[in-house]
C-alpha cells in the first residue's frame, strides 16, 4: 500500500503543551534579572534560583498578570484560587531537586483558541494553562567528556498552555502553534523568540482507526519551529503507522527530533504523574486574587486579534482571507 493509502485509513490526534515565557523584568520566585541573554553564565541567580536551604520564594505579581492576560486572550478568566505545588526529579540543571509549578488548581482552566485552516474555522479547546518555574541550562561540549550547568534561566516565569487532543493533522497543529505565537507576543506577555526558546512546544501524537477509542500517544518534545513541529509531526504519523501496520504496538513514550534527519528518536519512556510525587509548596501561600484585580487586568487589554478580525470583516467588508492576513501578528 502506498504512504497515502495507509494514511486515510487511519485518524490522528494531536494535543500540544506550549511553554510560553513570560515577559516579566525579573523571575518568576526572585528579584533577580530575568533576561539571561547576554549575561554571563551563573551570573543571574540568587539563593533561591540555587534552592539554598532556607530560601523563600516570593511570587512576582507580573507575571500572575501576564498569566491573567493569557487568560481572556483565550476566551475565559483567570481563577481566583489556585496554587503552586513541587514536582520532583532529579537533574543537574535543577539544584531544588523539584519544580515549582501548579499541579491540580492552575490559574487557568479552560477557554479556547480559534484557528483557520483555509476559510474554514476550527476550536481547539484549552484544557489548562499553569505558572510554573524554569529549570537551567546544561549543555555537553562536543569533543568533550562533562557537561555544563548554567542556572541563569532557572526560576524563569512559563506559562504552560495545554490543549485537548483536538488537532488531527499536522498543518491544523502548525496553525495552532503560529495562532498562539501571535497571540501571546500581541498582548505583550512574551517576545515570541522561538530560537532562544521564549515559546517552545510539545506535541502529543497518536493514531488510530476511525472510530476506535484514542491510540496511545508519544510526545514530542521541544520544538522551537514551525517548520520542523510540522515535519515532525507528519514523520510521526508514519512511523506510528508502519509500526501498527507491522503488527506493534505503540508504547507511550518521549521522542526527540532531529532536523537533519528529519526523524525522531525515543528519549525515554514516559513517566506518569505519580513518579513526580506532587504536593503542595509549604513555601507558598495559594494565589488568591480579586475580582477588583482582575477586572482592572481585563480593562488594559487592547483589542484580540480574533475581535479585530471580526471587525475588519463585519465592518470594513473586508474578506475573510484579508482579515485573517492582517491580524495574523502584531501590528503595532
Ligand atoms: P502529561 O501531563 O503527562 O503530558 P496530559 O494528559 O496532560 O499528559 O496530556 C498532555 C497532552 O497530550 C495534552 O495536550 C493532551 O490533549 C494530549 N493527549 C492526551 N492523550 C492523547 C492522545 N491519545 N493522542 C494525542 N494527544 C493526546
Ligand atoms: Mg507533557
């Protein structure tokens, strides 16, 4: 059977976790300065980016903001309660030994983004979107037998925006990622920089026969362009293909791509929840915020790009082809 035979026999689902930075002066626990781009290594962290004993985070109340931007940019408001919670594992570049992120009560919970592929509207809801602290940076010198811990970007503000499983090719999730982008460096809240790694995504792949419950998925991790998230995706989709067409099955799993083979690669078998050993921060009260707050947040927002696309068509007369061109980035 050829590739495209084997494919209409078989629908995909996509879901994506996009970590986007937040574009605040300082981290998100320490008054320290958060753009790391031209520091020296190990230069921007204080005692509590290096989780000293003893260190207490403070909550910076921007990046709540920025993350309450997001919010009605994707068509709902920030909860009033949620709170932070550890999320534990060893690594090198995370001397806390854990994340600080938000595990069951996320300051964003639901909403949805519009895409258009062609003419044709597509939803793709928001499951939830959650604060969470960066880790640092190690990198591995080629040639060379050690690696590099640099903890400058550790306590980096993200916010983590996860969809449903509700894309099923990959130019629906290209479309996704790019309308997000867009989105999030509009209304300020990051700046967009995919090669330094401000927006980088996961994308969760599966397939299965139409009709058939959901097929178990792989991740894959990282991506920082749009090109390779689509090239990704669609190797993917054969691969899982091939092998269920040989008689496999898939194994739930993390996967890297390599943009000069155009392939991916296992990293490592997926961990579940229950591995992290979740539970609250006892550093960090909950983030409750008022009504008051939050509507003077929605006060300052300028006009979405999906109001401005309407308006464009609805009151200039103009097509939906140009209207969705020039609202597609920042205008300003
Ligand atoms: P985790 O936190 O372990 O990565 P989640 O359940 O939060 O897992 O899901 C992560 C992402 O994977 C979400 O975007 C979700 O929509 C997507 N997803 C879940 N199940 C599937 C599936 N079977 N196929 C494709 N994507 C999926
Ligand atoms: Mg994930």
């Amino acid at each position: 059977m050829t590739d495209s035979a084997m494919r209409a026999n078989y629908t995909v689902t996509i879901g994506i976790e996009c970590h986007v930075q937040l574009k605040t002066k300082t981290k998100l626990f320490s008054a320290v300065d958060n753009d790391a781009r031209s520091a020296e290594p190990n230069t921007l962290v204080s005692h509590i980016d290096f989780g000293l004993p003893g260190a207490l985070p403070v909550l910076n109340e921007k990046a709540v903001e920025l993350a309450s931007r997001a919010a009605f940019a994707l068509d709902t408001t920030p909860q009033k309660f949620s709170k932070f919670d550890r999320k534990h594992y060893f690594y090198p570049d995370l001397p806390m030994g854990y994340q600080i992120t938000q595990y069951d009560e996320p300051i964003i919970v639901g909403g949805h983004i519009d895409i258009f592929v062609g003419d044709e509207r597509r939803t793709v809801r928001i499951t939830r979107a959650h604060l969470e602290a960066d880790a640092g940076k190690s990198t591995h010198p080629s040639g060379s037998n050690y690696s590099l811990v640099d903890l400058n970007r550790a306590g980096t503000p993200l916010l983590e925006i996860v969809t449903e499983p509700d894309m099923r090719s990959s130019v629906e999730a290209a479309e996704y990622a790019k309308t997000l982008h867009a989105l999030v460096v509009w209304l300020g809240i990051c700046d967009g920089n995919m090669q330094e790694g401000s927006f980088r995504c996961d994308v969760n792949v599966s397939v299965r026969k139409p009709g058939a419950p959901l097929g178990t998925r792989r991740e894959i991790k990282n991506l920082n362009s749009f090109k390779f998230m689509q090239q990704a995706i669609d190797y993917e989709i054969r691969w899982q293909i091939e092998q269920i067409e040989d008689g496999h099955k898939i194994q739930q799993a993390t996967v890297l791509f390599d943009p000069d083979s155009g392939e991916t690669r296992m990293m490592r078998s997926k961990e579940d929840a229950h591995d992290y050993r979740y539970f609250p921060d006892p550093d960090l009260l909950p983030l409750v915020i008022s009504a008051d707050w939050i509507a003077r947040v929605k006060g300052e927002l300028p006009e979405l790009p999906g109001q401005m696309r309407e308006r464009f068509i609805n009151d200039l007369g103009l097509s939906a082809y140009d209207a969705t061109t020039l609202t597609a980035s920042e205008y300003f």
